[in-house]
C-alpha cells in the first residue's frame, strides 16, 4: 500500500502493516492520535505507472469541506 500525503485526526493506529503488509507512507499529517504508526517494505512507486500531483497534506481538511458532500453544481 501506498499511502501518500493524508491527514488523521483523532485516528487510534492511524497506519500499520500486518506481517505481510508492504506499508509506504510519505508526506502524512498525523494529529490528536494514538497508536501506530507502522511503515514497513517498498510497496510499489505509483510514478512508475502514471503521473500525478499531490496536495500539500496540512490542506486536506479545507479541501474536504470545500467539496465533500452534496455539491449544489452537480448530482439531482
């Protein structure tokens, strides 16, 4: 598993791999948690399949409430 520039608030173990997980994680904000925090092996390198941009993770939480849930834009 790739995990890549997220954001955890109030999260118990917020990440972790059992024993034959390959767990990356890079860029993750992690606040108001417990637990673990658990990377191990090389997973995969998603660059190596397509491009792409990621979001700086400190702006998660606006971007989630700017256009999570019903959109007046799109949908019924």
């Amino acid at each position: 598993m790739v995990l890549e520039n997220s954001y955890f608030d109030k999260v118990k173990d917020p990440y972790y791999r059992d024993g034959t997980a390959q767990l990356r994680q890079s860029g993750s904000v992690v606040v108001n948690s417990t637990g673990q925090r658990e990377t191990g092996g090389s997973a995969f390198d998603p660059r190596s399949f397509y491009s792409y941009t990621l979001d700086p993770a400190a702006g998660v939480p606006a971007l989630l409430r700017a256009h999570a849930g019903p959109q007046a834009d799109i949908g019924l």
